[in-house]
C-alpha cells in the first residue's frame, strides 16, 4: 500500500476498477471483486480505514482534490464510490478526460442533492411527499401551513446521512433551531411533509450501461435514531401489486437518471397502501446487505458487474426469508469493545448465521459490521440475526444461554 501512488502492478486478467473511499461499502466490494479476479484501487482517506485494511493497492489522500482523482483513476476502466460526496464538477472533469464514472456525474446529483432529486422526481410523477425549498424558519413554517400543519421535517440538500442533517420540527422555535444548526452546513434546506406511514421498504436496482436491469426483491428497513436497525427480505405481507409498484418505480428512475450500478429506493408505504419515495442512493446500500448471503448474486457483486458492462447476475432470494441486523456500537459491555470475543458464542449457537465485520473502531452507535439469518420460518431467523446482533452489541452480557 502507498501513501502517495497507487500500485504499477500489472493486473493478471481483467481491468482495474477505481473506488472512491474506504468505507465498509468498499470493503465489501472488494469481497466481490476477488471473487470476480477484478483488481481494485482504492482511494482512502486513511491508511486503516475498513477498505485500506483489505486492498493492497491503495492511494491515501482526499477525495476532494482533482490531481489525487486524476492519479486513482489513470488506467481503470471505470470509477465508481463507496459514498457519494465526490465534488460534482471533479466527476466532470475525469469524465470529459475519458475516465468512466460509474454512476455518471448527470446520475449522481440526484443523489448528491436532494433538492435536485426532488425536482427531477416531480418532473418524472414519481410520487413523494409534499416539499418546499426554504431559506428560513419563516418559509418553513409558512410550508406546513400550507399543508397539514406542522410538525414537518428539514432536511439539509446535501450531507447528509444516517438521521445527521434531518430535523422533525414541532413548532417554529424547532424550525430556528434547525436552520441554526443547518446554517455552519453552508447547504440549502428542504422542507417535506412527515408522512404517516406504515413502515419503510427499500427497492433496490442494479443497472449496466448497456440498459440491463436486475430488480431485488422489494425488503423492509427498520430504522432507529435515522439508522438502518434490520433489513427484512422480501419485505413480509407486502401486496404484490405493490410490491411490483415499488420495483417499477425503481427501474423508471434508474432507467430516466441514467444510473449505472446499484440504485437504492427508499420509500415510505403509507397506511392507504401507497409507496412515496424518500431518498435515493447510487451504490451499495445498507437495505441490500442481506444479499450477500441471501440473494443468488449480491449487490456488491451486481454492482461490479454493472459498472464494468459484465452480464448482471440473479437478484433472487437463496431462502424464503432473510434478515439482517446492524451490529451497531454498544453504550457498554465488553463485547461491544471487543467485537471478536463475541465469536464462540454467536458461532456455536448458530452455525448457519453469517457475520461481517468491518475492521472499524468501535464506537457507540457507529455501524461495525452486520448478521445475517435466513431460513424458512420468519420469526426464527429474526430471533437468530437479532440475538446475534445484541450479543455483539453486550447487550446480552458475557454468559451463554
């Protein structure tokens, strides 16, 4: 690994594919890219972050200077990222110097900004909640008048990410707060309806260049504190005519953005049996994870594949049901310090449950890895992922069962 140059080592077969970021998204497209023999060049932004611990070939540096981009990506046949807050205009320019970025820079503002996303969706009929752009408390509060009334949610258009930059806003008061906090962000504000929903479901797509779409099973997400909790695959007792909606809608937007790779739709089902779509993501997605030991091909591997033009593989489901729970950072508990002492128990009381680790310093509320069950009986293999995932957490304490 260099601090300074990527590797000059000639790949033995196949192209190099540059990743912007080290994040655990990385990491496990990295997984994907062993088993595929694509060699990978990573760009970090440290020398231990959770892809750096895995990629030989990787350039530390910062993904916001254009030369460190420009030096990653001489000779890949594609880039493609573990995150989506590469600058927009640096996207352009390796573009236009004939570097493929995968998805697209004209793809990816949708996902860089959501009040571009929301715009593009309106123009589209694609169904969301109700949104303003506002400048200031005042406007906020005007919004919700003009629709139900608050509370209603703020958004930063840019950032944001796991619950960080979204406010529930109850009164004007919380509006200021908000805007105050969103101010040192330097970003715009989108005002949405709080929408009264059932539960959260997320579609997820792979696309090539080429037009070939691959559609996941539409899955369920339970979120805690604006962080993805368990994945639930398919997403139970989901009328199939809707489900087909969600797939549809899905396939429309990454088919109208031009997107290439993963797309991930998440969406709202609200308690009239409609889906409105929240937010948008163009790489690997936590809600996919459960692919990669539920799924006949997973979303990092389909996601290859994609951005390299290579035929995609089956989205299927390998079992009936397959769950999947964050292993999140524990408040106490010496299993949540050390994640490795939680082995012999998770392991010898579930020898088909499947555990991946993300090599990150533990922290509390910080994602550091995730379990997978599956099997025929719903219940039991959420029982299964989620005792699992406490014990990593020290929820459960030291003794076993």
């Amino acid at each position: 690994m260099s601090a300074s140059t990527p590797s000059s080592r000639t790949p033995v077969g196949g192209p190099h594919l540059a990743v912007i970021g080290g994040g655990q998204l990385a990491r496990m497209m990295a997984q994907a890219a062993v088993a595929l023999g694509v060699p990978v060049r990573l760009l970090a932004e440290g020398p231990q972050v959770s892809a750096a611990q895995v990629v030989p070939d990787t350039t530390v540096g910062d993904y916001r200077d254009l030369e460190t981009l420009r030096t990653v990506a001489a000779g890949c046949a594609a880039v493609t990222f573990d995150h989506e807050h590469v600058p927009t205009g640096h996207l352009h320019a390796l573009a236009a110097e004939g570097h493929p970025c995968r998805p697209g820079p004209e793809a990816l503002v949708h996902a860089q900004d959501k009040g571009v996303m929301r715009a593009r969706l309106d123009e589209l009929g694609v169904p969301s909640p109700r949104h303003r752009l506002v400048e200031n408390a005042e406007e906020a509060v005007r919004f919700a008048e003009s629709i139900d009334g608050l509370p209603i949610v703020l958004k930063t258009t840019r950032g944001g990410y796991d619950g960080k930059g979204v406010w529930v806003v109850a009164s004007a008061g919380d509006c200021a707060d908000a805007f105050a906090a969103a101010g040192s962000t330097g970003v715009e504000v989108l005002a949405e309806e709080r929408v009264d929903f059932r539960r959260e479901l997320s579609a997820l797509v792979a696309r090539s260049p080429s037009g070939h779409l691959a559609a996941y099973p539409v899955v369920e997400s339970v979120q805690r504190d604006g962080i993805c909790w368990e994945v639930t695959a398919p997403a139970p007792d989901l009328d199939a005519d809707l489900a087909v909606e969600a797939q549809r809608i899905a396939m429309r937007v990454a088919a109208e953005l031009d997107v290439t790779g993963i797309l991930a739709v998440e969406m709202f089902e609200t308690r009239e049996g409609r889906v409105l779509v929240n937010e948008l993501a163009m790489r690997p997605h936590n809600t996919g994870h459960w692919s990669m030991d539920g799924a006949v091909t997973s979303q990092f591997e389909n996601h290859l594949r994609a951005v390299l033009d290579l035929p995609l593989g089956s989205p299927a489901c390998r079992e009936p049901w397959t769950v999947m729970v964050n292993i999140l950072g524990g408040e106490h508990g010496e299993l949540s310090e050390d994640l490795y002492a939680g082995y012999p128990h998770v392991l010898a009381r579930d020898p088909r449950l499947r555990v991946h680790l993300y090599g990150k310093e533990v922290k509390p509320g910080r994602k550091v890895g995730h379990v997978t069950a599956y099997g025929d009986d719903l219940e039991e293999v959420r029982e299964r992922a989620r005792h699992a995932a406490a014990w990593f957490r020290g929820d459960l304490g030291m003794e076993s069962e």
